[in-house]
C-alpha cells in the first residue's frame, strides 16, 4: 500500500492533531502484510475510528474504494478536517466527528482499524489534563483538549480500547477485522483473554520495539467466522 502523500498538512496542523509516527506505521505495516486475507475478505465498509491525519485510512481507501466504503471518525473537528484533506489528495472516503464507532449502523464494519490513546496515565491524571487544557485562559482550549485525547489512556491506557471492544460485537460484520494497536502496557494478553471469553479470536499479529515503547498490532475476528 502506499503511504499517503500529506505535504498539505503543516507544523501547525500537528499543534492540534496527532502526527503520524511508529505506531501509526506500524498499523499500516500489519495492513500491508495482511493484503492477501483483506482481499479474500472483500471488505464492503471499512472504517478507522481516531483517524488523525487520516493517513492509515487514507492508504487503505487508495487500495479498497473501488470496492469498499471508506469511512473515518474522530472526536477532534481538527482531525476530521485533516483527513478530509489528506483524502482530497489522494482517494476517497468520508470522515466524520463522533465518538469511536456510534454514527455507524450495527454490525456493519468489515475492516476496523484503531490506534487509540494508549499511554498510561493514571485516572485522576487524564482528568486534571483535560481540564487543564479546558480552562486554558488564551489560545484555542477545545482543540488542545482534543490533542490529549489523542495520547492519554488512563489506567493501564486502556480507558478508550475497553469502551471500544465493549462494543466490538455491535460494531463488526459477521466476518469482520479489527486490527488494534496496543502497547504493552496496555496488557495485551489480558485483553486476548476477555476477547476469548466474549467470543472472540485474538492473535497479536506484528510486534515492534520503537525507542521507549514496544508496541503491538492485535488482530480480532469472531471465533465462529
Ligand atoms: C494515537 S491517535 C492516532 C491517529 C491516527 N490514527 C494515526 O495512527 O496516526 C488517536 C486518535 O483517536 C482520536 N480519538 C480518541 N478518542 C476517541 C473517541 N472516543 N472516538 C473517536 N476518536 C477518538 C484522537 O482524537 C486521535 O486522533
């Protein structure tokens, strides 16, 4: 897959949404290296939930929009509008500002990608930092409350993923894929467990040490698909 060209996104862009880095690299590696399953899969809807600069989507709408619709949430307006231009440039797909997957009509996804914000931050901690940034007194408060949303995960940085595959059941098509970054802190193979437990496979698909971090890809499909 190739990477999406993003020279229309400036410094300025990045002050409030989240730079593509090794994670979100990472996540388009286990796409590229998983193309053969995705093309058996056929996937009708594919979407990304936290978008960001809409890179990962975007390179995912270049190689499956002929077939496919391809879909992008973000809570932040900033990031919305980010992958709206990176698209313009590039293929075709809709973002769209709402929380993780609650504009999308059940058990529709057939290929769902999330990088979520996963540091761990202790609770109280990811509070005082969102309204800290909420009550900045000059500047532009929302979207620098929308940027810690891109990093912060609370307890085990977990706050966020546990939500999202609380809904997974309502949110993947029958035959759906979820590829979920995950750091190991984030405790990994816990999360395989309470997949399994909900009828889910789960199987960390690539695996990378970054500077400071290991992360993971995890790849989830129902156990009876
Ligand atoms: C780590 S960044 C990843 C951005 C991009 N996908 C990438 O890999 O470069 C996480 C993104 O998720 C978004 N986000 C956080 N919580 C969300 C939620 N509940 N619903 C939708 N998006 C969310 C953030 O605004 C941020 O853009």
């Amino acid at each position: 897959m190739e990477t999406p060209h993003t020279e229309h996104l400036s410094s300025a862009d990045f002050e409030h949404v989240y730079a593509p880095a090794e994670d979100s690299f990472l996540l388009l590696d286990a796409l590229e290296a998983d193309l053969e399953f995705l093309d058996t899969l056929q996937p009708r809807l594919c979407l990304e939930i936290g978008s960001g600069s809409g890179v990962i989507i975007t390179a995912l709408a270049k190689r499956f929009a002929h077939s496919a619709l391809c879909l992008a949430t973000d809570l932040n307006p900033r990031a919305c509008d980010a992958t709206k231009r990176t698209a313009i440039h590039n293929a075709t797909l809709d973002s769209i500002r709402c929380n993780l997957a609650d504009a999308i009509r059940k058990r529709s996804v057939d290929l769902l990608l999330f990088n979520p914000p996963y540091v761990v931050t202790s609770d109280e901690e990811l509070q005082s930092q969102l309204l800290t940034d909420c009550q900045t007194v000059t500047g532009t408060p929302a979207t620098q409350r929308h940027l810690v949303h891109s990093w912060a995960g609370g307890r085990d940085g977990r706050r966020v993923t546990d939500i999202l595959l609380g809904q997974l059941d309502e949110i993947l098509s029958p035959n759906g894929v979820l590829y979920l970054l995950l750091l190991r802190e984030n405790k990994p193979d816990e999360i395989i467990e309470q997949l399994i437990q909900s009828h889910f496979k789960a199987v960390k698909y690539m695996e990378r040490r970054i500077p400071g971090e290991y992360l993971y890809i995890l790849k989830v499909t129902r156990s009876i698909s």
